[in-house]
C-alpha cells in the first residue's frame, strides 16, 4: 500500500476547524477514575495542534467491549476528567456518540475546546461499519483525523466508513506507526533482524512468512522454536510442540535457506519440571532436552549468541518473548533480548517493537521505551501491519 498517499494532519488547513478525531482511549478503569492515562498521553501531540489551530475537537472512541449494548460500567465518562487535566482546557462530555444528545453538547463546545463522546460501540453500527452510523458521526465534524492506530486493523465505521463522509487524515501517532512499522521495516537499513518469540507457531506463521521476504536474520525463540528444534531432528522433551504446524515450520526453514535469511534457533535452554512459577529452573547445555523436562526460557549460550547477532544489525524488529516471562526464573532470556536491542539503539539501530507481550517484558523488566526507536501501540494492528495485511483504517484515509 502506498503510505504517501495518506494525508498528514500538519498538511491539513485547520485553523478554527471543527475537527472530528478518532482516539484509543481504551484506558483501564479503577474506582470510576483513570488507571493508567498513557494512552491519552501518547495523543498530546495532535492534541496540541488542534488546540494550536483554535479547533473545536470532537473525540470519539471504544471502551471495552460492550458489545453493542450501553454498559456503565464501559463508560467514557471518567476518560473526559482525565482529558481535561491532561490538556488544561474544557472538556464536555456526552452520554451518547450520536443523536440530539451528541449534537447538543458539540454545539456548546467552543473552540480551543474538546468534546468526548461515549463509548461507540454502545451502538452495534460501530462494528458492523455501517454507513448510516459513520454519517451520523461524520456531522460532528468537518475534517476527520485518525489517531487510534490500535484499532486501524479493524474495519469499523469510526475507522473505515467515516472516511466516506468526511476528508481523513494521520495524526501523529498514527504517523509514527506507519513510519516505523510500514517505511522502516519497508526499506530497512542492513542487516536487519527480526526477533520472533511467543508460545505458538500458529499465531506466528504469517508473521514469519512475511518477514522472510525482508529480513537478513531471522532469531526464532519462546515457544515456538522447539516445533523448530524438533522438526530439524532435536530432542524438546516436554516442550511446546505445535503438530499441526510442523509441515510450516519445515517449508520456513527451507524458505530461508532458499532467500539466504540466516536462522538462529535456541542452543541451550532454561527448563523446567513442570510449567508453574514455582517451578524449578535447569540450565541444559545442550540444544537436545531430556525428556522429562520443558523449555521455558533460551539459556546463557542463547542470549549471548542472540546478542552478538543483534549488535550487529541496523534494524531490529521484536515481537513475542523468549520465555515465560510472567515467571521470575524464566525471564531472563526475554530480558536480554529487550536489553540488547537498548544496547543496539545506542549504537545506531533502528530498534522496533511490535505485538503486546513484547510491550509486557518492557515493562516487568522496567526497561525505559524510550531507549528503543518505537513501541508501537497498537497489540493486533502491529502484528497485521507486519504480516503484510492491509489495514482497513489506512486504506480508508488513503483513498
Ligand atoms: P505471544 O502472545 O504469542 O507473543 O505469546 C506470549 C506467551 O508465550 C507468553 O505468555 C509466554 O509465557 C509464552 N511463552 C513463551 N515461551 C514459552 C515457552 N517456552 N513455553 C510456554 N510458553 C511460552
């Protein structure tokens, strides 16, 4: 697809613009208030040159999943006190996204001011992307801009047939994304690996698939890769082992012999008895396990050989973990990688991560984002965007 042809929100004329803004403020709620407001936070820049350009803003976004039925408890309702403090301006709130309500509360927004409208999947329309639903949204506004990249994969009527109705644009989140995730994966600087981990071959064949035509190394870990290690002959004792995959697994690895794509697979393992938190961790040396243990993490040889491999390359593409993370004992694997693409950054590389799990290790293991290039934010659009999928919000602004 071609990225160019999307309109960005800086080339847009706004200037005392009624402007209609589609955010991912799906934000975990406690005690009726805000939890975490990082993704509110991501959102500033755009907010600001709206409110630079004097605009009337009007927010629409989902909340949960209420499917299609007015839920309190996914109110949008907390989300608005907390735009409110963040951005230092007024901020009304409407207890429907459509109808007399919204449209009331968008007539007393002034300029320079901001109007959160509820939860849109209260209304079945949102999801089915119904046309009449995106023209009703589409009167809040006279420019649309796309800021919720999290939901760009999802062909709904405030991402895909609102761009019938009204002219669309990126915002500078959305740009960031397409910027990382389309252009710098697109046409990489070499050698470029990519760092595939996460539980199943399954959820990851596509993405292997369609990495294959781009990367130059190719470092498979988590568990995953012993449907790898088994396939080329190896012992996994009790270790994942996705049957059903095998044949795929195989034609990856010949695929990658084919294109010249270097394949690293674990060489030792941190295993355990039994897949429990409390269990007890064994360093194996060797790339065979015996059979009454599982791989749950790569072992000291591994991250040393990963991390090597990795400092040597320009762009770094990381999604899935290394183990099982959410277990003390097991995490290290998943750690070293996060720090070697900090250590890669530092160098010069291009470091990128795509897919919630990964965006999960960051955090438990407390590392700063912001020593990597980009963390995108978007769980499932990330992840599609890299398996070559077009994505319905993009292809909507781009038209
Ligand atoms: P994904 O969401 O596909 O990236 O998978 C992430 C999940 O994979 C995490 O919950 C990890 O605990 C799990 N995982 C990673 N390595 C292993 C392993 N060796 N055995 C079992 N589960 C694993």
């Amino acid at each position: 697809m071609n990225f160019d042809s999307i309109k960005k929100i800086q080339d847009v004329d706004l200037k005392n613009k009624k402007v209609l803004v589609r955010v991912d403020y799906n934000v975990p709620l406690k005690d009726g208030k805000v939890d975490n407001n990082k993704r509110i936070v991501a959102t500033e820049k755009t907010i600001k040159h709206l409110l630079d350009n004097n605009c009337r803003i009007v927010l629409i976004a989902h909340l949960g999943r209420p499917k299609g039925k007015v839920c309190p408890e996914f109110s949008l309702a907390p989300v608005a006190a907390e735009v409110e403090k963040l951005f230092g301006v007024p901020v009304h709130f409407a207890k429907d996204c459509v109808g007399p309500e919204a449209d009331k509360v968008v007539a007393e927004t002034k300029n320079g001011e901001i109007a959160l409208l509820e939860n849109l999947r209260f209304h079945p329309e949102e999801e089915k992307n119904d046309p009449e639903f995106a023209k009703q949204l589409a009167k809040h506004g006279e420019v649309f801009v796309q800021e919720a990249f999290g939901t760009v994969h999802r062909a709904h009527a405030s991402t895909s047939a609102i761009a019938d109705f009204l002219p669309g644009c990126a915002g500078y989140l959305v740009q960031k994304e397409v910027e990382f995730l389309g252009k710098a994966l697109e046409n990489p600087a070499r050698p470029f690996a990519a760092v595939v981990g996460g539980a199943k071959v399954s959820d990851k064949i596509m993405l292997l698939n369609n990495l294959m035509d781009k990367v130059n190394v190719l470092v498979i870990g988590g568990g995953m890769a012993y449907t790898f290690l088994k396939v080329q002959g190896h012992e996994i004792g009790k270790s994942l082992f996705d049957a059903e995959k095998e044949d795929e697994a195989k034609a990856v690895l010949a695929k990658a012999q084919e294109k010249g794509v270097k394949i690293l697979l674990p060489v030792d393992h941190i295993c355990g008895k039994e897949f429990a938190e409390t269990a007890e961790p064994v360093t194996v040396e060797d790339i065979n396990i015996p059979a009454d243990l599982m791989g749950m993490d790569i072992g000291p040889k591994t991250m040393a050989m990963f991390r090597e491999e990795l400092l040597k390359c320009k762009t770094i593409f990381w999604n899935g973990p290394m183990g099982v993370f959410e277990f003390p004992n097991f995490a290290k694997g998943s750690f070293a990688i996060a720090q070697a693409m900090i250590d890669a950054t530092k160098a010069g590389a291009t470091t990128i991560i795509g897919g919630g799990d990964s965006v999960n290790v960051l955090k438990k293991g407390k590392f700063n984002q912001k020593e990597l290039s980009h963390v995108s934010t978007g769980g499932g659009a990330s992840m599609e965007f890299v398996e070559g999928k077009e994505l319905p919000g993009l292809v909507a602004l781009a038209k």
